[in-house]
C-alpha cells in the first residue's frame, strides 16, 4: 500500500469508527465465538503474494469483529471499563501516524515535555501536593513492579541490582488479601519471594487492612530477624472496591523507615471529584502512587499514571545508561525510560492532552459522578427485592450481590449460572468474584457513553434472568 492511498482509506474507516460506537449498543456485549474459530478462520500460512486492502478490511468485517467483546459498549458492566472517547482514539490515530519511540528526551522532545506536563495536570486534578512528579507506564502492572524494585533497592541500601539478594536476611512486603494480583507478580519478579508478602488481615465495611495488625506484623518480623522493606495499599481492590484506611498504615511505614506504594489503578480517576477523596485521607504521604487513566478516565488503553514524591529513588533502581543512550550537552532534561522498566515508550501524553481539554475536568467529573449515582441508584433496588442479597456495599460505582432465593442451598452454583445465563444473553455483562470464599456477581458502571437507562435496564435484565432460572 502506498501512502497516497491512505486518505481514502483513513475516511473509510473514521466514517467505520464513527458507526461503531454509534452502533455498538445493539450487539450482544460478549463475543460469542467459540474456542478456536478465529484461530481456524485463518489461514495457516502468510500469504507470499501482496493482498488488496480491500481483502484485507473485508476479512477484519467478517473473521475479526464476531470474536470481539465489546469494551465500548454501554451495558459493560464487568470487570472495570477500558474507555476509548473520541479524542482519545484520534490522539492515538496522530501517535500511531507519527510513531514516535519516545525513550529519551531528545528521541522527540515534545513527548517528554508533554508528558510532564501532563502528569503535572493529573497532580492538580487529584489535588496532590507539589513535589510529586509523575510519569506514565503502560500499566499498573508495570507501575507497581517499578515501585516493589524501589522498594527493595532502598530497604538493600543500593545493592540488590549488582549483588543480587543471595546472603540477604528475607525482605518483607505488606498488603492485604485484597490487593490485586499484580503484587505479587511484582514480588516474585522482583525475587523477593511469595513467603515474604506478608498478608495483613482486614476490618470494617472498607475491607480495608488492619493498621494495629500491620503494625504487629511489621514488629514480629524485626523480633525475627527479617527484614521488613515496604507496604503496599489499595484504594478501590478490583473484586470489591477495598481500601485499606491509607492514612493509618502510611503513619506506620513511616515510623519503620518502610516504602510506601497506593494502587489506586481503578478508583484513582474518581479522585478528581473532591468529595471522593475522603477514601485516601493523607495520601500525600506515599512515596509512590499509581492510578489508570484508561481505566475510568476516557483515556484508552494503554495510559498508566505513577506520581512519586522522589523520582530519584525511582530513577537510581532502574537507569541504566550505556554510550549509545546518553544525551550529551543537554542539562536539566528527563529521560523517562530511566523511570520504568521497559526502554521503549510510545507517546501516550497526547491522548491525556486530547482528553482532558476536549472535556475539561468538569465533564470528566460530571461522568465519574452519574456513574457512581447511577450504580449506587441500581443497588437500592435491588436491595430491595427479597430474593437478592447485598454482599459488598457500593465503593464509587462498584458492589457485589447475590441472588438467594429462600430455600436454595447451593448459592454458589445458582449464581456462576445465573452471570453465565446474563453474558449469554448478551444485552449486558458482568463478572464474578469471590467474597470470604462466597461466590458474588459484581457490578460497577464507568462507560463513557453509558445512560441512567442503560444503568436502569441492567435490573430489569438481572432479576427476569435470575427469577427464570429456579
Ligand atoms: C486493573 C487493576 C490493576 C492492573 O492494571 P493494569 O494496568 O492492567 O496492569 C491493578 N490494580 C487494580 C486495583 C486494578 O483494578
């Protein structure tokens, strides 16, 4: 294909995109292929001759898009929403024009500059103090892998990267059970070891972690001989919402000297409302923090927010400058690739700068907040009805519930078939997740495009489901 081919065909498919999400509402929400028939529908081979595009959007129709689930769809109302606003896809369709890889500062100057900016607009949106300075990752996964490395650089005193941990007393990290699983992939990448994530237990209606507990925890290890090296909270856990009371525990991490890390990767967005920051009291105390704007932000997939209070401890865990990489003659520039594991970055500020003039932060929040009201509105009736009970309580837009009805005993069979019979009907799609060992259907609302009615209408689709199946 020639690049003065390529306006006719980009029109086609912005008018194609434009339909989409115009349209997108009246298709099931879950794909509906089976295991393989993707797989099978194409060729085993590549072609050795070129193909018209032509055949080549013809066969995305017809092979790609039955096999997709719809994340954009209004009525998804499973796991979190990856939203994709419209600014957010034509930033991504200039990125992907330009195609910058944007490493270091001088392999494209605007990317960095911008991405400082950027992440200096999200610290006044959520209100965190100065001195945090931020830099985006591709994900909260990474985001919190850089975190547990900094972490255990800091507690090694700066030996951990050339010495490796052989011969080290055991480094201890503290979470609750409700701290998704990306914490513990990042303790067993960064050597620290399952054994050493110590799980604190929980209290209250937050499921949050037990600041006396961790305090216990922290105490036993030090009597032991081990080595306690940081905490890691949650704000907005992904089964239930939970969210440890982040000011007790940082009081705690800090009188141990321990570093401190909030995943806040789903309910960090909600922070740009000042009347939901009452879920993170002191939180300016962390040393590192890390929310998803493509999560609950509009802002689509992949743009990851991490604010920390010093990048250096960050940037002396993971820069690694050899010759080939080094600017010379340039002073007071940044380099983000020294702030995160990977070395090659795209340029993701530009979506967040798309986003956030083309709504503003009045029409960001005025999103987040009919989600939460819209949800919270859904739960109230369903409390209501005899036959489903409230498991969790609304955390922002999220909560759980099952359906009982009086005399049924296997409650956990009854309700994996009922969110298996409500994603096969497809108007909506939720998932499960588990509540002290008891089978729960989760529900949280945050598409960008979602109505009161789409919310509203997730009742009626859940008890007509639910009262056919017993
Ligand atoms: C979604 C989520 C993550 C993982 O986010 P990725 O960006 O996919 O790595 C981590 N923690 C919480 C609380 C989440 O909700």
């Amino acid at each position: 294909m020639k690049w003065d081919e390529f306006s006719d065909w980009g029109k086609r498919i912005a008018e194609w995109t434009q339909d989409y999400h115009l349209t997108v509402g009246d298709k099931p929400v879950r794909a509906r292929t089976e295991p393989g028939d993707i797989l099978n529908a194409l060729p085993a081979r590549p072609p050795e001759a070129a193909q018209p595009i032509e055949d080549v959007f013809r066969d995305f129709e017809q092979i790609v898009m039955p096999g997709i689930t719809h994340w954009q769809h209004p009525r998804f109302f499973a796991y979190f929403n990856s939203n994709a606003s419209a600014p957010s896809v034509l930033a991504e369709f200039l990125a992907s024009a330009i195609a910058p890889q944007c490493m270091l500062w001088q392999t494209s100057p605007a990317a960095t500059e911008m991405e400082t900016r950027m992440m200096d607009w999200l610290r006044h949106a959520l209100d965190l103090p100065e001195g945090f300075a931020g830099v985006i990752q591709d994900s909260a996964s990474s985001a919190t892998l850089a975190a547990v490395l900094t972490m255990r650089e800091k507690a090694l005193k700066w030996r951990g990267n050339q010495q490796g941990l052989f011969g080290q007393k055991p480094l201890r990290v503290y979470c609750s059970a409700e701290v998704h699983t990306s914490v513990d992939r990042a303790i067993w990448v960064a050597g620290i070891g399952q054994d050493n994530l110590v799980r604190i237990p929980i209290k209250g209606g937050w499921r949050g972690m037990d600041p006396e507990a961790l305090e216990a925890a922290i105490q036993a290890d030090l009597d032991s001989g081990l080595h306690p090296a940081g905490v890691v909270l949650c704000v907005g856990g992904t089964g239930t919402g939970a969210t440890d009371p982040v000011d007790d525990c940082l009081k705690i991490a800090r009188k141990y000297g321990l570093y401190s890390h909030v995943d806040a990767a789903w309910a960090g967005s909600a922070m740009i409302c000042p009347e939901y920051r009452h879920y993170w009291p002191g939180v300016d105390q962390a040393d590192s923090i890390v929310f998803n704007p493509h999560k609950w932000l509009g802002v689509q997939f992949d743009c990851c927010a991490h604010f920390l209070k010093d990048p250096d401890d960050l940037v002396q865990t993971l820069a690694i400058s050899p010759e080939y990489l080094k600017t010379h003659g340039k002073d007071g520039i940044i380099n983000y690739s020294e702030w995160s594991v990977p070395l090659g970055r795209r340029f993701r500020a530009l979506k967040l700068w798309f986003v956030i003039r083309a709504y503003g932060l009045e029409g960001l929040r005025a999103r987040l907040r009919n989600h939460v009201n819209w949800s919270v509105a859904l739960h109230d009736r369903l409390a209501s009805e005899a036959d489903f009970q409230i498991v969790t309580q609304p955390m922002w837009s999220l909560w759980t519930f099952r359906y009982a009805p009086a005399g049924h005993m296997d409650l956990d069979e009854l309700n994996l078939r009922l969110v298996n019979a409500i994603n096969d009907d497809g108007r909506i799609y939720l998932t499960q997740t588990r509540v002290d060992g008891d089978l729960v259907i989760r529900f949280q609302a945050g598409q960008f495009e979602t109505t009161e009615e789409d919310v509203r209408m997730a009742f009626d689709v859940i008890t007509e489901i639910a009262r056919s199946l017993t």
